[in-house]
C-alpha cells in the first residue's frame, strides 16, 4: 500500500513538471516569434524613415526621421 502512494505521488509529480515544461517552451516560441516580427518591422520602419528623409540636417531631418518611425511603429501596432 505505501508503494502504491509513493508511485502515485511520483507519478504526479512527474506529470506536473512536464506540463510546467511544456508551458515554458511555448512561451519562449511564443517571444521568439514575436521577436522576429517586431525585428522585421523596425528594419521596415527604419528603411522607410531614411527614405523619406534622405538627407540629415541638423535638428530638422532628424527629427523628422524619429517622427516617420514613430508613426511607422504605432501604425503597425507595436511600441516604438
């Protein structure tokens, strides 16, 4: 009988750490997915500001540059 609660006990146990796991590895796919999306949409962003504003001129085109990611940014949902 008290093999039979240990065995129980380590069973449960076992599936237990096994759940937690899983969950950990889906949650890192989860920001490792997220990652590279947030990644390919500064580099857009990023292109598209130096499109607009080629030339840097000091404090004009600068700021034009942050202001045209920025927008990009929020525009794709996604903090700047």
């Amino acid at each position: 009988m008290l093999s039979t609660r240990i065995g129980s006990v380590l069973l449960v146990t076992a599936f237990s750490v096994a759940a937690l796991a899983l969950a950990a590895g889906t949650a890192d796919a989860a920001k490792k997915g997220g990652s590279s999306k947030r990644d390919a949409m500064i580099s857009q962003c990023i292109a598209k500001a130096q499109a607009e504003a080629p030339i840097i001129v000091p404090g004009e085109s600068g700021n034009r540059r942050v202001e045209i990611y920025k927008s990009c940014m929020v525009s794709a949902g996604m903090r700047p």
